[in-house]
C-alpha cells in the first residue's frame, strides 16, 4: 500500500516541486490551513495581459508529502489555463493525475492546494467558490 | 507486571493490520480494551441494566448499585475523601469546561489572573482562555524550558503581584510525556488565594494519583485512555468548592425541587450530573479502574519509563531524528520525534504499512508545537501491553521511512 502511495511521479514532485516560491505583487494569492495538522499552503497568481489567463503560479509552505506532490502538479495543471475554467476544475481532475489510493483523511492533504487556488480566484475575480471551500476562505478572513 | 501476560487480555491483539500484526504505540491518544472491560459491559447490560436512581423496582436499584459503586471505585483510586466529590461526566474535556464555566464565570473578572502551561492539551488551555476573555480576566501562559519541562522559577515573575485565581496544568504532558511538578504548583497557587486545577487525562492511566497528596483543588481525568470505554470521564472536585458552585448542566436528577418560579438543586454529586449518564460506561470505567489497579500504578509507570528510555535511546542513535523532551527517567512513556525532511503524516503513513499505529500531528498543543518551532510531531506512546518487539518495529519502520522519502 505505501509502495502505491509514494509512488516514484509522487516522490518526484515532493522532492523536486514545480512552481515552488512566491510572487511579490501577485493579482490573487490566498492562504490556507489544514487544521488536522496545521500545515500552511500559499497560493500566489499572476495573470497575462487579458487578465483572465494564468501566466504564472507559484505556492509556498509546507506539508507532507501527498500535499506538496499534487500542490506541485497542481501547478502544472492550471498554468495557461482561464481563472473561470480552473474555478470549476473539478477534483477528480487533479486526484486522476496524483493517482493513488487516498483515504478521507490523506484527501484533505490532496485537496488542500486545490481549494487555497480556488479561494486565491474567487477573491481575485469573483469566480465561485464552491460551499466545500467556502470554509477556506472563513478561516483566513477571521 | 508482565506486560506479555497482560496483553493477551486485548482482544484487538489478534488483528492483523495490512497483514501484519498489530503494534499499537498510540495509548496516549486512546488506549485498548481488555476482555475483563468488554465483559462487564456486556454482563451489566445483560443483567442489570435500567436508568439509575429513582427506580423502586429491583432492576433499577440493581442499576444503581452498579453505577454508584464506580463512582467509590474511582473515589478510592484517586484517594478522594468522599465520593460525593466525584462527578460522572462524558471526558476529562467536559470534566474541565464544568470547572471553567461553572466556577470560572463567578469566580473571574477583570484584574484577575488566569495561568496555564506551555504543555497543556487544547482541552486545558482553550476552555480557560475563552472564560478569561467573557470574564475580562487576563490569561497568562507558564513557559517550558528546552527539556519540555516548566520553567518554576519564573512564576512570581510571570504574574508581578496580579490576583491569581486559577492555574490549569496537566499531570502528565500528552506530548512530551512530562511529569509536571504538581504538588508544588498547588503549593504556590494557594499561597496566593487561588485554585488549582489538574487534568490527569493523561497521568491518571500511568501514575498513581492521589488528590489529597496533590492538594489539588480539580482534578480531571477519562476512562477511555485507561481501558475503559469512550464516553465518560470524571471531576473530583474539593466538596466545599462544588458546594459553592452553580450546576453546569441544567435538566433532571440535578434538581432538589422545580417549582414555575423557582428550581433548587440537588445534592453533590447529584448537581452536576443532570440527564441520564453514560451508566454502563461508568460500569466499565470502574471494571477498568480495578483492571490497572491489579496490574498496579507503580509498576506500570515503571515498566513505561524503561520502554520510553529504549525507544529514545535507539531513535536517537537514528541519524536525522530529533528527539523532544525531558529525560526517561521524568517522563512517562510517551516519545515525541521528528525525522528531518520528512513530514510526520508521511512517517505515520509507512509505519501504518507496517503495522505500526503512532500518531502524527499537533497532538492539540498547537502552542508547544509553536514552542518547539515545529508544525507537528510523531508520537510513540506505550502502554501496560506495549512489549518491547513492537519498538524494534517502530525503529525498523523509521529506517524504512528514511529509504523511502529521505
């Protein structure tokens, strides 16, 4: 079972992250908190010149690895894509490409990046925030 | 004490976890039932079960004897002079809300002082901040030094001359595995006018407590981390306090009389236990009570504190593991680690392949973790059953860990 779950484009990722960093004055950024063991993800964005298309992405923090990997695909995935398609990216999308068995508990871990991007662009551009993150953005306003 | 012995009273033992047997290193967080808890459960719903007191039927008296002769079970394991100071609740967590809430919100307001510990749980820290902040008291906070251990010295300078009301400790760190110095707290907070409050949650299974030896004021503590079942915990509480105090929950068996204008309430312990109680949960807290007890409080923290110094002794030979805490000879059998890189949920996670339960995680002492400068730990927590073949496991597991992720 651990054999599937550290599979070798999980540890890849884990240990050598895409998009790893931060991006001073980025047009959307979001923070957020996995509170079953307090990691931390920050999700930085940068926008091409129609202001729809993400030229850039980066995240910052630090977790286990599950969360660091599909954070760092995660980044692949989204980066010339339009803010309202990656609002309504559906999960399944990015878990298809982590591809591993996760228990309910190993998906936070999983998601984590996923609903931080989704706040990042909701708050930037007023994109839907689906009520499974809408928690996210709560805890980083209080 | 012969832990192997002991061991075949736990059923779970038999399980096989990814094929492989089980090694439980989480007791800390809940520990394992044996056979002679399950069976009194199962005997008192079998033969005696209904609702307790008030019933003039023999079922109910039966019930009753059952259910009060718990409470004096525990009264004698933790040396109370009565056991109408003793308070069925559901957890040591609520146990510590009656307290914070039910003597707190009378007895704080502004210009008082409210102390905790740097080690505490959430559930003795959280409770009183939040009373501190409705009751405009101020709530100070007792540093550690860098073994996990509470740094005496610097009370009189923590509170200057403020009012003192309350200091909120644990008996035994849930994450450090400390033994906190309580007599001595006692000592100090009575000099000043105020009370102590003890959560034994984490002590009370592993440490032989006597409240009168502790001149503690509260003292908070739970069946299921002792062999017992979830769902019940207890207060003692010094009987001239709870006397004084307002009940916590309001509903029946509390009440003396209820009248439209006006209801009174009934005696201790009865005053704070309204509703119908967790009764055989109480049965198998007492069943669990006398368990430890026959295997005896001393020898249990013995055996524990060897186990702890083997599995620091060979984390630390690890390289790249840290290792937090106090000595093995002050602390109980609870081994906070973290190896280097690597995150605790992913340590946890190629241990569980192996068969082996630790925890990973802020343990709910997000202030010490911040403390420690870390965001979570693994825990290793032993246990009257743990055998030493299941640390061997756990320091192969985290060789594993470093092969895989390091």
């Amino acid at each position: 079972m651990t054999d599937d779950l550290y599979r070798e484009v999980i540890l890849d990722h884990y240990k050598n992250p895409r998009g790893h960093g931060v991006i001073d004055d980025a047009d959307a950024h979001a923070e957020g908190l996995n509170p079953l063991c307090g990691d931390e993800v920050n999700i930085y964005v940068q926008f091409a010149e129609d202001g729809e298309t993400i030229d850039d992405v980066k995240f910052s923090g630090r977790g286990c690895a599950i969360s660091q990997a599909s954070t760092s695909m995660l980044m692949e995935m989204v980066k010339g894509r339009k803010a309202n398609e990656i609002a309504e990216l559906p999960k399944e999308e990015l878990l298809d490409e982590v591809g591993i068995p996760l228990t309910p508990i190993r998906l936070k871990c999983a998601l984590l990046g996923l609903g931080v991007l989704k706040v990042a662009l909701h708050r930037a551009k007023g994109t839907p925030l689906p009520e499974e993150w809408a928690g996210l953005d709560e805890l980083e306003l209080k | 004490m012969d832990a192997r012995k002991l061991r075949a009273d736990f059923p779970i033992f038999e399980e096989k976890i990814h094929g492989k047997p089980l090694a439980y290193l989480d007791s800390a967080a809940s520990s394992q039932k044996p056979r002679q808890v399950l069976d009194a459960i199962r005997e008192f719903y079998e033969t005696s079960y209904a609702n307790v007191h008030r019933g003039v039927y023999t079922l109910s008296e039966r019930a009753t004897a059952g259910y009060e002769g718990a409470r004096e079970t525990l009264r004698r394991f933790v040396n109370a002079p009565s056991a109408r100071e003793v308070i069925f609740t559901r957890s040591a967590t609520e146990s510590i809300n009656l307290v914070a809430y039910a003597w707190g919100l009378d007895n704080l307001g502004p210009g008082d002082l409210v102390v905790v510990t740097e080690l505490e749980h959430h559930s003795n820290f959280v409770p009183w901040q939040y009373i501190a902040k409705r009751t405009g008291a101020e709530f100070r906070m007792l540093p550690i030094d860098d073994n996990g251990e509470l740094q005496l010295d610097d009370l009189d300078e923590l509170v200057g001359d403020g009012r003192v009301k309350v200091v909120a400790t644990n008996l035994v760190s849930n994450s450090l595995g400390t033994i906190n110095p309580v007599q001595k707290l006692s000592a100090w907070v009575h000099e000043r006018g105020g009370i102590m409050v003890v959560d034994a949650a984490q002590g009370a299974p592993h440490h032989r407590v006597d409240v009168q030896a502790l001149e503690c004021d509260f003292l908070a503590f739970s069946s299921h981390k002792l062999c017992g079942p979830s769902g019940v915990g207890a207060l003692w509480g010094r009987g001239e306090l709870l006397e004084e105090m307002s009940p916590f929950n309001l509903g029946g068996h509390m009440i003396r009389q209820v009248r439209f204008e006006e209801t009174t309430w009934g005696e201790l312990p009865y005053k704070f236990e309204a509703g119908t109680q967790p009764i055989a949960e109480a049965v198998g807290f007492g069943a669990a009570v006398d368990y430890v007890s026959a295997a005896g409080l001393e020898a249990i923290e013995e055996y524990e504190s060897e186990l702890a110094a083997v599995a620091l002794e060979r984390l630390d030979e690890i390289g790249g593991v840290t290792t937090y805490g106090p000595p093995p000879e002050r602390r109980a059998g609870i081994v906070s680690f973290n190896v280097e890189g690597i995150h605790p949920h992913d340590v946890a996670q190629v241990l569980d392949s192996e068969g082996v339960a630790i925890r990973a995680g802020h343990h709910c002492c997000q202030p010490l973790m911040t403390r420690l400068g870390v965001v979570a730990t693994n825990r290793a927590s032993f246990y009257l059953y743990t055998v030493p073949e299941e640390i061997d496991r756990l320091i192969e597991g985290v060789h594993k860990v470093k092969r895989i992720l390091g």
